[in-house]
C-alpha cells in the first residue's frame, strides 16, 4: 500500500497526504505501507517533514524523489530533492528508525 496523497481544492500544496491513512493500513491489513511524500505535497521544502512523519507513524519505508540538480528535473523538480537534501534526510529516517525499533 502506497500513501501518495489526495486531491482537494487547496492550492499552497500538490496533494493533501494523510497520516492517518498510513496508520489505519498498518492496522487493517497485513500489507508494507509505503509513504511517498515528494508525491504527497509536491514541495520540496516540506519533503522531508512529511517523511520524517511517515517514519514515526510507522511507514514501513519512504519513497522521495532525488536528482543531482532538482531545478533541472525533466519531471516534478518542484518536490524533486537534491543528493545532499536526500542525504540529510536518509540520515534522519535512520535514526528514527533506531528509536521506533527499540
């Protein structure tokens, strides 16, 4: 299962992503739940946020967009993060991971 976000009439952010829903998947069925926030609010500037949130709701992984010069994305550079952006926020999941796991 794949929480990507919905469409709504709001129009600051791409998608309105649903922490619930990541919750509520983890709780009804048996299946990996998968966060995709670059998808979920489509700002780069809040991947990592809506990520970071994901993993502490219990995502059972992240999908984010990456690519070595966002700007220049033949597709989505608009939520697209750059390596060292990517970087940072691998080393962020991972200590969230250490702390959910013990």
């Amino acid at each position: 299962m794949c929480e990507r976000g919905i469409r709504s009439n709001e129009q600051a952010y791409r998608n309105t992503f649903d922490i619930n829903a990541l919750v509520m998947l983890k709780d009804k069925t048996h299946l990996p739940v998968i966060a995709d926030p670059s998808h979920g609010i489509g700002v780069r500037a809040f991947v990592d946020k809506i990520a970071m949130a994901s993993a502490i709701a219990g995502a059972d992984g992240v999908i984010v967009e990456v690519h070595e010069q966002p700007e220049r994305a033949m597709s989505d550079g608009q939520q697209t993060l750059s390596y060292r952006e990517a970087e940072q926020l691998y080393q962020k999941l991972n200590a969230i991971a250490k702390l959910r796991d013990a």
